[in-house]
C-alpha cells in the first residue's frame, strides 16, 4: 500500500481578495505573522507589517486567515 499524499490548499488571488485591507495571518515556510493584506494579484500579495511592506509570491503562501 503507497502513502497517501495531500496536497495543501492553494493560496490565490480570488480567494485572498475578500480579505483585502483586513488583517491577516500569513504563514510561509519561514514565518509566520500578522499584517495588512493590501494588494492582491495573480502572483503575488503584498501585504504592510508593522510599517514594512512585504511582497510575497503566492506560491511561497502556506496560509493567510482572517486575524
């Protein structure tokens, strides 16, 4: 019997933009933190923490919820 595997959910545009300009959750790889989702597009989101703008290509997007 082969394992199972499950892919994990797909961060895109269409389902980020309900979100805009509400704070968010984001978790990558990397990080994890809590934001401001700005701008949203095919490829990528950009989001404001703590006064910074972060630019995220959506495939590096693990997760981003409602905070």
């Amino acid at each position: 019997m082969s394992p199972t595997v499950i892919d994990r959910p797909v961060v895109t545009a269409s389902v980020l933009r309900p979100l805009l300009g509400d704070s968010v959750v984001v978790r990558t790889a990397s990080a994890l933190w809590r934001g401001t989702l700005l701008s949203c597009v095919k490829d990528s989101a950009w989001f404001i923490v703590d006064d910074i703008d972060v630019v995220v290509p959506l495939d590096h997007l693990l997760s981003v919820r409602a905070a």
